[in-house]
C-alpha cells in the first residue's frame, strides 16, 4: 500500500511543478489523486494488485507532464483586462482635460501644472503593476504594524505638515514630492482593521470584539478630526461602518451604528465647526441666498452646464474666474467643451467601470481578498458618485476629488487601490472544477 500511495505522491508532485498557481495545488491534488484512489479500488475489486492498480491509474491520468500543463492553463494567474482598458479611457480623458485646462488658463502658475499631472499619472501606473503582482495576503501579516504607523503619522502630522485651507494634510517630502497623509488613511486603514479584525469578527462576533472593532476605528477618526480634515474622516468612517457590516453580517447593529455615527456628526456640525461647514453645506438649498459668495460655485457649474448644449463650447472656451478652477471639477469642464453628449459618455463609462469591480466579487474565494474588493470598490464608488453629483452644481462643495481624471497627487493611491484590486483577482482562486470520464481518461471538466 505504501508503495502505491508513493506512485500516486510522485505523479501529483510532477504535475504539480507544471502548475504556477501555488494556491491551487492542494486543491488539484485532493481532486485527481481521489479519482486515482477510486479506479484504484475498482482494479483492485477486478482482481488486480495495488501495485498494478496504481499504475493502471496512472496510465489512465496520462503524463503528468502534459496533464500539469492542462491544469496550468486552466488555473493560470488572470488579468481582468476589461478593467485595465477602462482604466486606459479614464487617464487619456483626464491628460487630455488638464491639456485643454492648461492650454487656456491664463494665471501662469497653473500653467504649470500638466507636468506635474503627467508624473502624478505615470507613478500611479508603476505603483499600480507593483501591487497587481504583489502577494496581497503579505498585507494581512503587517496590518498590525501598518496600522500603528498610519496612526502614528496622523498624530505627528500637525508638527511636520504645512496648513491648506485650515487643514493639515500634506506632508512635503525630498525631490518635491507632496504626501497626503490623510488620503493614505482614508484607504489603507479600513483594510488593517478588516485584515486584523475579520476573523475574530467572524468566528466569534461577541461584544469584546465589536468594542475592539470600534476601538480599533474610533483612533483614527479622533486624530483626522483633530486635523480638522472632516471629509477624509467622514468617508473613513462611513467605510468603517460599510466594514462591519460585511464582516458581521448583522446588518441591525450596522444600521444602528450608521444612525449614531451620523447623529455624532451632525452634532459636530453645530456645535464644533469652527470652518462654517454648516453653511457651506446648506447652501445648496437655495444657492440665491448667496449667490456671490458660498453658493457663487455651484451657481457657476449650473449655468456651465446650462450653456454647454449637446456639444459644448470647443476647445477654445472662453475661461472666466470660476473657470480656472476647473481642475478640481474635471467633469464640468468635460460638459463644458464636448457637451452634454460627453457627459453622459463619461456616465456610463462610470457605471460600467464601477459594475465591473462589482462582478469581481463574486468570483474571489478567499475571505481576505473578498475584504480588499469590498473596502476598495465601496470607496471608489462613493467617490466617484459624489463626484458626479459635484457635476450637477446641486450639491454641497466637498475636497472629494473626482477618482482617475481630477487634479491631485490623489491619482497615485486611485491607481495603487486598482493594482491592488487587480492583484487580488489575478490571484484568485478558482472553484475546484468536476472530473468527467472523457474515453479511457478522466479530466477536469472545462
């Protein structure tokens, strides 16, 4: 019998080494080797011994050789290229809309700023293949060490960066290069509390590890709040709670949490806005109330939109005051010189791109992977919706940046978040697939 089971190993061992995807092995393994057992056990019903049953088996399986070659192009590592070309769409929109910004704009010194684009673009695609090819699940064994420091350089960051709008956000490194050390939070912290929350919220969601999960989220909101970045701190927590549902499954508690966070906010508002959010925020209710003053943007991108008809204004659009801020609303100036027709292009362009991480999901088997798709789609979504209702010039005016196309050293974590996205689904496992007789032989089902 041991001797049987060694030709069985053997075989599985050299058609494994064909195989690339390491994750799929085990699976591979326990699939053909108990169809082996199986004609193994019927030969040896028919009289044959072990020894002549194993190799029958063998026989029938083919060379492992070639069988392992079979395996490794149904299992191969798969890029979603559909995403990848959407991706492509979305950065040629965004170069070609800050070409057009800064070919009209008349202050100099935003002149300047497509080169500084253009290299914000080309990092974010080398961050991007870095994480496509990168072993996602190393994050989950660092997520304790990550977390502190992201902590840690939130609570150091009002000594160490400079005061943008009353916000301190950014971090100026060696070279020129700008950090912003509120953005990086907002999108890697979800994903080391899930990392290091998710099995223990998973296998035993008692209250000690609801309170440690609330712990664990509260740190980081009291440190944005205290750099006054409400915003970040906002989408950050509204993750968090989008989170704990998906983890818990206790969609009540999550409700009830949603109602408490957003009551805390709202009271935050009244009584601790030292910036006149309040007001900026209601403006939009009637926008004639100050027509001039907080609602002076949102009147603009309105009769923009208004005055740009199917096809817009042309390239050479004639550049007011509020138009040398177009770089921060990438989809006005879109509407404004190609036209309502480009929008609704650039609409369900979105959708399509939006649906497409969506569909991803489904076809992650690994918990930890299926954790990244949640926080990294979810975070891109509302985003990109609160960026198109930006558009309409009805509401509120946030430093939401539009994912992909708006201004910003943002574009580096948007690309970064898609390679790793992308790099969870080319390591996807695939759902173990029947074995069929075909002839004399036994194969995977395709």
């Amino acid at each position: 019998m041991t001797d049987r089971h060694e030709k069985i190993k053997h075989y599985l061992d050299q058609m494994c080494i064909q195989v690339k995807a390491r994750e799929v092995h085990t699976d591979l393994r326990d699939e053909l080797g108990n169809h082996m057992e199986e004609m193994m056990l019927d030969k040896e019903q028919e009289g044959l011994s072990p020894e002549e049953a194993a190799a029958y088996a063998i026989e029938q399986m083919g060379d492992p050789a070639v069988v392992g070659k079979s395996m490794h192009r149904l299992h191969r590592y798969r890029m979603h290229w559909g995403l990848l070309v959407g991706l492509i769409g979305l950065a040629t929109v965004s170069l070609l809309l800050m070409w057009i910004f800064t070919t009209n704009v008349t202050v100099k010194i935003y002149q300047e700023l497509y080169s500084n684009h253009v290299i914000y673009t080309v990092m974010g695609f080398i961050f991007m293949l870095f994480l496509i090819y990168f072993d996602y699940r190393k994050f989950k064994e660092a997520a304790w060490w990550i977390y502190i420091l992201l902590n840690a350089m939130l609570w150091i960051n009002p000594v160490l960066s400079s005061t943008y709008n009353g916000i301190n956000r950014f971090w100026v490194l060696p070279f020129g290069f700008v950090l912003d050390v509120t953005t990086v939070s907002m999108w890697v912290l979800p994903l080391t509390i899930g990392a290091i929350m998710m099995d223990k919220l998973r296998s035993n969601c008692n209250l000690q590890s609801i309170l440690a999960y609330i712990a664990m989220v509260t740190l980081p909101v009291v440190l944005l709040f205290q750099i006054s970045d409400w915003v970040r701190m906002f989408l950050f927590g509204t993750m968090s709670i989008i989170l704990f549902g998906w983890l818990t499954r206790k969609w009540l508690y999550t409700a009830m949490g949603a109602v408490i966070t957003g009551s805390i906010f709202v009271l935050l508002l009244f009584f601790m806005d030292q910036y006149g959010r309040l007001e900026r925020l209601s403006v939009v209710l009637n926008l004639q109330d100050d027509p001039y003053g907080d609602g002076y943007t949102n009147n603009s991108i309105i009769e923009v939109i208004r005055s740009a008809g199917w096809w817009g204004n042309g390239i050479n659009t004639t550049f007011d005051m509020f138009k040398t801020g177009y770089k921060d609303y990438p989809g006005v100036l879109l509407i404004d010189v190609f036209g309502w027709s480009a929008g609704i292009l650039l609409l369900v362009g979105i959708i399509w791109f939006v649906a497409s991480m969506v569909k991803i999901l489904p076809r992650i088997r690994d918990d930890f992977g299926r954790m990244i798709m949640v926080s990294i789609t979810a975070m891109f979504a509302m985003q990109i919706l609160y960026s198109l209702a930006l558009t309409t010039g009805k509401a509120p005016i946030l430093s939401i940046s539009f994912p992909f196309i708006g201004y910003g050293n943002h574009l580096i974590f948007d690309y970064a978040m898609l390679g790793l996205l992308l790099g969870v689904y080319r390591r996807r496992i695939p759902y173990p697939r029947k074995m069929k007789k075909c002839g004399r032989r036994w194969m995977l089902a395709q």
